[in-house]
C-alpha cells in the first residue's frame, strides 16, 4: 500500500474523519482495515463549492482540445487565401495537398492513441496529444518552405486523429448517466466552434499568425489538463481500486454512492484487467457487434457527403449572389454548424439518440437529393434559371440536420457501446476509417464529379444517406438513460434479472 494514504482503523463510526457529508472511505480485501486517499479527502473539500459539477469541469477542459481539433480541420481554408501562402504552396496541387495532409496524420494518430489510452490512461493520452498538435503550429507559423509546413499539417493531423478517439472516450467514461448525452455531443459542439472561430480569425489574421493563435489554444488546454482526474473506468481496469476511488469522489455530486458506483463498475470492468486480449473474443457477441456497430457509425458519417457540400458550398454560394466575397460562404457555413449543434445538446438527453439520427438521416437524404436536382436542372437546355434559392436552402438545411445527428451522435455511441477490455482497439480502428474516408472524398470528389457529373455526385451521397435510415433502425440501440455497464451487459445478453445476482 503506498505510503501517500493514510491507513485508520475502523473500529467504531465515531473514529472516521469523514462527515456525513464526504464519500465512504474505502475498504481493503486484503487487511479489513479503512484506507482513506487524501486526494479523496481533497475531493470532498473540493465539493464544498463545485459539488456536482466535476463532470462538467472535465468535459469542458477536454472540449478545448475539441476545439484545437476543429482549428485543424478549419484552418486550410482561411489560410489559403492568403496570397502570401499561396506564394510559398506554389501551385494548386500543393495546395490540394496542405488541405488533405491532416487526414493522413489523423489516420495514424487515432490506432496510437486506442494503444496510449489502454497503457497511459484516457488523460495523459489527451496530454500527449497536445504535444505534436503544438510543434505542428510551431512549423507552420515558422515555415519556410511548403516541406516544413506539410509537416505542421500533418503533426497536426496526427494529433487530431488522437484527440478524435481520446476526448469522446474521457467525457463519457467522466459524465454522469443524466448528462452524458449532453456532454457527448459538447466534443462537436467545440470542434464546430473550433472551425467557426479559426474562420472568424483567419478574416483579420494572415496565415502565420492564425497558427500562432490556433498554438495558444493548444496550450492553454495541457494546462487545464493538470486540474482534471483520470478516468476511474481505467483505474478499475487496470485493477487500482483507491485511485478510481478518488477519482469518482472528484466527480460525484452529493447524493451519490461511490462505494455502489465503484462496484458498477468493478462487475463490468474487473474480470478483463491485465488478461492479454485474444483476437478470439471477437467472436463474442458483447464485442463483436458493438465494434460492427462503431464502424458503421463512422462509414456513414463521412458518407454522408458532409465535407464534399462544405468543400462545394462557395460555389454554391457564388450561384446565390455572394461571389464577391469568399469568406462569407465560410463564415455562414461554421455559424450553421454551431447553431444547430447546441440544439442536439440540448435535445440528445431528452429525444434520445436514435430518433435524432433518424431524423437526420430523412432530412440529410431529401435536401441533398433536392441539392442534386437543382445541378441536374442546370445542364438542361430549356432550364430558365431561377433556382438558385433551391441549392441554398438544401444546403443550409443538410447543414443544419448534420449536425443535429450525424455530426455529434456516431462519436457519442462508440464511446458509449464498446466494452472497456476493447475500446482502444475498436475506436481507434473506427476513427482511422473516419479519416480514411475523409481524405479520399476531400482529395478525389473532383473525379466524381466528372465521372457521374456534379447532380450524381450528389445523389450518390444522398443513396448512402437514405442507407443509414436503414441502418439507425436495424441496428443502432438507444443509449440514453443507461450506464455504460448496462449497455455492454445489453451486447453481452445480461438480463437485468441476472445482473442484479452478480
């Protein structure tokens, strides 16, 4: 036992330093005695003021590496409009390249991120994805040649990939069982708001000191990393009873009961610590169709045609009357994504999860198939013109619908159904097909649309839409109002009539 805790018998109630008010101390199987952590101690001071809100805490800090996240994935457009910049790339190709480049790092990074967040924990992981998030600004902002700064964008990238897989994972393993809806969909929220906000910048700021700007952000978010406690869903994993403890005290509110928390999650956790993981187990159904599931999630999210209409929507745009000024359609675009990202926060607990998707899935399939026809009509000889409200409105409300389903949602679930014993392997192979399928629409929708032209490269996103109604209704569980140990026990055929002999 380490030396840090304070051992006290308990030989009567009145010999506890504890209040009423603070978390039972926790008991040793080994000695019988009571062992109370100071950071358990600690914690409970800490509730005096911000007692039940510790998960709001955490899932706020972690939101901020969201944000850096959505910087990524914003930043190439503002910066490539910079004639500076454009100077340096020298030629379009490699400008094509500077905005891809992150979804190859992002590839890598989140397989690395599903080993680091197993042997290091769900926070330290978020601390050292910080790390190449921060040299890849540093390159950027110091460039001197395109080489240099393909390699910011692909650190960057890197460090994407890791937060993608890690910050959903924390927040849902930290969050309660009211708020873990709500705090899920918070990670899109910030990475919206990230795009949104490097757009905004990126109007009064040239590339390089966007980046600068972008880096502090990374910065301030390893700091706040310090303050926050790790996952004590890995702790009881990896079989370090006095330190889920603590961390559950940090995170609970008042009226909870963390001795029965911890034995929640003891049943479902303590039988898959320190054992070597077989491929084998995948022939179970309690991780094969979980893993099967997150997958799905993750192809139909990107094939949902969601960055091909952002790519598309300038020129969309430019058909409406706003040709003039580039950064409009940008600017118009990220406040959308926002807005009706707050919306799903607000609804995901309340609706729940699969009705949100399924009325994504519905809208998403009419406005871009109506986006389509709108291109359609354009190649005809006896069209008249006319429509060019018709591309807008489908855009805006693709748009809006995106992000109160399949925008938040997908990385909510994967966070929620996989088991712990293999959640860094299946989210880390979910997020890597993410960004796989990111990278080949972003790089090569120029060809499809002259292969199938621009209406049917369209209805060929909006047939992959009208397939996730499908998929959402066959295969998709509701999550909402369930513990994390109730959903694997749903996979793995535990009834609750069984669970409660456990």
């Amino acid at each position: 036992m380490s030396e840090s805790l304070l051992t006290v018998k308990s030989v009567t109630s009145a010999a506890s330093p504890l209040s009423e008010t603070q978390p039972p101390p926790a008991e040793t199987e080994e000695t019988g005695v009571t062992t109370i952590s100071p950071l358990l101690e600690d914690s409970s001071q800490r509730q005096g003021y911000l007692r039940g809100y510790g998960d709001i805490i955490v899932a706020l800090v972690t939101c901020l590496g969201a944000m850096s996240m959505g910087m990524v994935l914003g930043y190439s457009n503002p910066a490539l409009q910079d004639q500076e910049l454009k100077r340096l790339l020298g030629n379009t190709e490699r400008e094509t390249w500077f905005a891809s480049l992150v979804a190859i790092g992002a590839i890598f990074g989140g397989p690395c991120a599903g080993f680091l967040v197993e042997v290091l924990g769900r926070k330290l992981t978020l601390m050292v994805c910080t790390l190449p998030m921060g040299v890849g600004w540093f390159l950027i902002t110091c460039g001197v040649n395109f080489a240099v700064v393909y390699v910011g964008r692909i650190l960057g990238g890197f460090a994407m990939g890791m937060v993608a897989l890690t910050a959903p994972l924390y927040i849902a393993e930290t969050a309660s069982r009211a708020r873990r809806g709500v705090l899920g969909a918070g990670f899109q929220l910030f990475v919206s708001s990230g795009i949104l906000a490097v757009y905004g910048i990126g109007v009064p700021l040239g590339w390089s000191w966007l980046a600068v700007v972008c880096m502090s952000v990374c910065s301030l978010n390893i700091l706040l990393l310090v303050i926050v406690p790790e996952s004590p869903r890995w702790f009881a994993a990896q079989k370090r009873r006095l330190e889920a403890m603590d961390s559950l005290a940090w995170l609970a509110d008042e009226h909870a009961d963390i001795q029965e928390q911890y034995r929640e999650i003891e049943r479902s956790t303590g039988t898959q610590a320190k054992d070597r993981f077989s491929v084998v187990e995948f022939s179970s159904p309690a991780n094969y169709k979980p893993a099967l599931i997150s997958f799905g999630m993750m192809f139909f999210q990107q094939m949902s045609g969601i960055n091909a209409v952002i790519f598309y929507s300038s020129q969309i745009f430019a058909t409406a009357g706003y040709a003039d000024d580039p950064k409009t359609p940008t600017l118009v675009i990220g406040a959308v994504l926002v807005a009706a990202t707050v919306v799903s926060c607000i609804l995901v607990d309340r609706a729940g999860r699969r009705i949100l998707l399924l009325i994504s899935s519905v809208a998403m399939t009419i406005s871009i198939t109506a986006l389509g026809i709108h291109y359609y009509l354009t190649l005809r000889q006896d069209y008249s013109g006319g429509l060019s409200w018709l591309s807008l409105t489908s855009v805006l409300i693709y748009v809006v619908f995106f992000s109160l389903g399949w925008g938040p949602i997908p990385w909510i679930i994967i966070s929620e159904i996989v088991p712990t014993r293999v959640r860094g392997l299946v989210n880390g192979l979910a997020t890597c097909l993410a960004w796989i399928l990111l990278f080949f629409i972003t790089k090569e929708f120029e060809r499809l649309k002259f292969a199938i032209n621009d209406y049917g490269a369209f209805w060929f996103f909006g047939g992959f839409c009208l397939l996730s109604c499908f998929f959402v209704g066959f295969f998709v569980p509701e999550t909402k109002g369930r513990t994390l140990e109730e959903i694997q026990e749903h996979f793995a055929g535990i009834r609750q009539t069984d669970r409660t002999t456990l």
